[in-house]
C-alpha cells in the first residue's frame, strides 16, 4: 500500500508539471527575450537611472549583483535590530547582531536558513517588509544569472550578456509577482491564514494553553515555494496547519516548489532554439529526482529499527494526514531545490532516509535545483560533460557551436570545488576548535549528532537551508559561520557563472582551417599547403550529439562521480555508522 501510495502521489506531481512545461517555459523565455517594456517597467527605469538598452559585460553585470545584494543584506540586518520600534512588531525585542546576520545572509543568499523560531522572534513587519521581500529578489537574481549564460552561449563575438536590473524588473513584475498572487488566492481558498491578528489563544491536547500568532502566511508560503525559498512563517513550516491545512494544500505546495525548475528546460531550449539539450537537461534532472525519491521512500517505508518495524513504517516526525509518501516527495522537493521547505522532521527520519537526503542536497542543486540556479548548475555540469566526452572520444568539445576551452574548465572545475570546500572546510573547522565543537555537541555527540552538523553545513553551502531540527544552531559561532558560508555558497558560483557567460559571449563559431575546392569538400593536403584549385576555408566544427541518451547518461556519471567520493567519508562517520548500528 506505501508504494502504491507513493507511485500515485509521484504520478499525480507529473502530471501537474507536464502540463505546465511547454506554456509556462514559453512563458519565461518570452519574460527575458521580449523588446518591448511596460509603461510601469519604463517607469522603474526612469526613477531609478537605468537606461535599458544598455547592456553589461560579465563584470558589470556581477558588480551590480552584488552592490544590489549588498544593500538587501544591510536593510534586512536594519530592520531586525530594529524590530521594535517597527509596527506590527508583536511586542518582540531586537534580534540579536549575530543571529541578524545569520537570517540577512541566509534570505539574501536564496537558502532561508532559520536558526530561530519565526512566530516568536519576529513581528509582521520584519516577516513582510524583510523576510518576503528578499524571497523575491533572490529568486530573480537566480533567474536573471541563468538567463546571463544562456545569452553567453548565444551570442557571437560579444563583449556583454545582459542588462542585470532590466532583468531583475522583469522577473518580478512579469512572472514571480503575478504567479505569487495567484497561489496566494489557492491557499487562502485551501484554508491557509492571511490576517495580522496578534495573537490566538488555543487549549493544547494536554489541557494547558497556547497562544499562536496569525499573520500573512498565505502570502508568504506563496513566494516561499514558487522561488524555492523555503522560510517558513511558523516554526514548524510547512508541517504547521496554518501554512499546509490540508492534503490538497499539500500537493499544491509541492507543485509550487518544482514547477518553475523543472520549466526551465524548455526555457533554455526556446531561446537557443533548440528544444533538444533541454530534454537531455530534463531528462537528467528527472532521473536524478526520481533515483532520490525512491531511495528516500525506501528508506522510510523499510524504517529499521524495533519501533518503525512495529509500527509497519517510520512515522516519527511524519505528520499522520500526509504519510510516509507525500511526506517523502516533499522532502525530496526540498533537498532536490533551494527551498528548504519541510512538511516533516527530518531530524526523525531514519538513518539511511536522512543519508539519502543529504547526498540530494549534495549533488549541487540540480534536481531540478533552485529557480535558476538549478539550471546554470546544470550547464555547467554540461559543459564539464562535452568536455570529458571530447577528450574520450577525440574529438573538438563544442557546445552549441561554440569551443570549451582550458578558460571555460577552470571556471567549471572551480564552480565544482565551492560546495564541497565551504561544507567540509567549515565542519573541520567547527570541528578542529575544542571549544566550538564542545557546544555543537552538547546536544548529541554521537552518529546523530555528526550527521546534524554534516546536514547544516552542506545545507548552507548549497543554500538549501533545511536542516536536522536537533541541531540548535543559534549560537553565535554557527550563525556566523554558516551565515558567512551561505554567502560564498551563493555569490562565489555567481561570479564563476557570469565569468563562463563572459568567456563564451567573446567566442565566435567554433571553427577548423581546412583546405577545400569551392562548392565540394576538398581534402586536406598532408603538408598543410593549398593545392590548386583549393582555398583555405573555415569549416565549423562537428558538434557532439548531446541529445542522445548516451550523453543523459554520461552526465549523470559526471555529476555523481563529483559528489560521492567527497563525501563518503563524512557518511561513513555519520549517517552510514548510524544506520548500520553505530552508536
């Protein structure tokens, strides 16, 4: 029945996104390749000094990434410290500088880290004004970086790939904005809250009371999923009835988190005008999905141990009207984006089950990964995969007409190096210091414990932001070291990006020299000299065919080649010990 259960909440999900592929992708190409501007957009130009005919370089467009970044991280800070002179502030006090920092780094880097309890550290204001407005803004950042490279894989011979704040513009008002108000209008309809009342006084099932705030959740839990953010309002996210009232509501939510990644594909196709790649893109980003949410099911619907046997699963931390399998798929949603969302505790799935998770979140983000991350992660695995299939096979590596180059790989193999450094390096550094790894183990110094502190810093470097709930991670050493990595893990592959679309927006179309009689395909003289009768003409050079299952499967090889032996070891000291009975 679990597996039934779950093969039809998998179908369903499917169904869903196959039917938005091809409109909604169109959708988001013609958001980024349209010439005409709205009288609102002009507007915003204006007001704010952009010329939007002007385009950028690859330096110009990161400068303003991250001068734009800059100020959000810094508002976002303000506002926190300022928190009670603020209205709507619930009668909270300020936020502390270092856990601040933490959440103004976690909401602009896109991972929504939460190492507090949101109903009983923030008011409305900081939750709307803050918190809500860097979901939107760091999901278009992410969408605008993608788009940048794929202008940098199009174009012949350009210095530029973009107008970053024209990007940015449209983002919000042509697709986040509109999307965001209508699953708003579904959730309130689901019976998700949308008020600003204080406070709600409830009896709890032992007979004491509790008071619980309302708040703009509906709103929130929209833009939340559709920019795979994942901060939830209350500090039981998702898995709180106020954010996710029902199992329909549920599926919703689910569907929010992965539509637009999982468009994204036919995005890239429809503006390089080849639809192919992007089903070689899709096709791996669905076997990887579909490969972990098996695994993650297994491992819960097997669920060792003598109370998950008894039990007939591991229902601990699972919330009864979902279940093992649509708890499963969300998990696998939120580990496979940025989106740190969670309808269940996933500190309380089993060892193997938590394993599976962490090595999703490890892969980098690409299946389908973040709202636009997800997909020039992917292209840069692409790139990694042309290369490595030229060298097998002898043959130039061109993608999409144009050469990858010793340039073009040492960005990539840096773009590869980020997560994996910031994650093992700030665990052997919390780790290499007695004092810090004395407090982060208080809690649990066993298997567990090494797991929850892995899931965190893997969870920050990939900016996911979800996390083992058995970590308390406000600590003014963590929060200032997951905040600082969370940074990096951001903008450090950003910079290796747009440095990529830089490099490949120069090139013109990959060519050879060859000696050939005009109008007939000429040989090559031995020598390199020109018969007669011959000329020396460019001849493009032959493409790889990237749209073969061939190259589906060479790339899964790349992709899982980088991750696991990275981190098998840390798993072996963790969740594998845990799981084969260590203490």
């Amino acid at each position: 029945m679990g597996w039934l259960e779950a093969v039809a909440a998998y179908a369903t999900l499917a169904l869903l996104i196959g039917l938005c592929y091809r409109p909604l992708g169109d959708y988001i190409a013609w958001v980024f390749t349209s010439r005409h501007h709205s009288r609102v957009e002009r507007a915003i130009y204006r007001f704010c000094g952009v010329r939007p005919r002007d385009e950028q370089t690859w330096r110009e467009y990161l400068g303003a990434i991250l001068a734009f970044s800059l100020v959000g991280l810094v508002f976002l800070y303000a506002l926190q410290r300022l928190q009670p002179w603020l209205p709507y502030s619930l009668g909270f006090r300020p936020v502390s500088p270092h856990l601040a920092f933490n959440t103004a780094a976690s909401f602009v880097a896109n991972t929504d880290w939460q190492a507090y309890s949101p109903e009983q550290t923030l008011g409305y204001t900081v939750q709307m004004l803050g918190i809500g407005v860097q979901m939107f803004t760091s999901a278009a950042v992410g969408m605008s970086v993608a788009v940048a490279l794929i202008r940098g894989i199009m174009r012949r011979r350009r210095a530029t790939i973009g107008n970053f704040w024209v990007d940015l513009v449209r983002v919000h008002l042509r697709l986040l904005l509109p999307l965001a108000v209508i699953t708003a209008v579904v959730f309130i309809a689901g019976g998700v809250v949308q008020n600003f009342l204080p406070t709600t006084e409830m009896a709890t099932i032992t007979g004491g009371r509790q008071w619980l705030p309302g708040g703009p959740a509906a709103s929130h839990e929209a833009i939340k999923l559709l920019g795979t953010n994942g901060g939830g309002f209350f500090n039981a996210n998702s898995a709180h009835p106020f954010e996710n009232p029902s199992g329909w509501v549920n599926l919703v939510q689910i569907f929010a988190l992965l539509v637009i990644p999982f468009c994204l594909p036919r995005t890239f196709g429809k503006i390089v005008r080849d639809q192919r790649l992007g089903f070689t893109i899709l096709a791996t980003m669905g076997t990887l999905f579909t490969a972990a949410y098996a695994l993650v099911t297994w491992a819960e619907l097997s669920g060792s141990g003598t109370v998950p046997q008894l039990a007939g699963a591991a229902m601990e931390g699972k919330e009864q009207r979902f279940g093992i399998a649509w708890s499963t798929l969300f998990a696998t949603a939120t580990t496979g984006t940025s989106g740190g969302a969670a309808n269940s505790t996933h500190d309380s799935y089993t060892a193997l089950g938590g394993m599976w998770e962490m090595l999703h979140m490890a892969l980098g983000e690409l299946s389908p990964g973040g709202v636009g991350t997800g997909l020039y992660t992917m292209l840069v695995m692409v790139i990694i995969a042309v290369f490595i299939a030229g060298l097998l096979l002898g043959r130039a590596p061109v993608l999409l007409g144009k050469r990858v180059g010793v340039t073009e790989m040492k960005l990539a193999s840096a773009f590869i190096l980020v997560p994996p450094v910031l994650a093992l390096g700030g665990m052997a550094i919390t780790y290499a210091i007695p004092q810090v790894r004395a407090g982060v183990t208080t809690g649990n110094p066993g298997s567990h414990g090494m797991s929850e502190i892995f899931y965190a810093f893997i969870s920050a470097s990939v900016n996911n932001g979800s996390a083992f709930g058995g970590l308390d991670a406000n600590t003014p050493w963590l929060n200032v070291t997951l905040g600082i990595v969370m940074l990096l893990g951001r903008f450090v592959p950003i910079a290796l990006t747009l440095a990529i679309a830089g490099s490949l927006a120069m090139q013109d179309r990959a060519t050879r020299r060859r000696n050939v009689v005009p109008g007939e395909d000429g040989a090559d003289s031995k020598d390199g000299t020109v018969a007669p009768g011959q000329v020396r003409a460019a001849v493009p050079l032959t493409q790889l065919p990237l749209h073969r299952p061939q190259f589906v499967i060479l790339l899964l090889i790349v992709i899982i080649y980088i991750t696991l032996p990275t981190f098998v070891p840390i798993l072996m000291t963790g969740p594998l010990a845990e799981g084969f009975g260590g203490p």
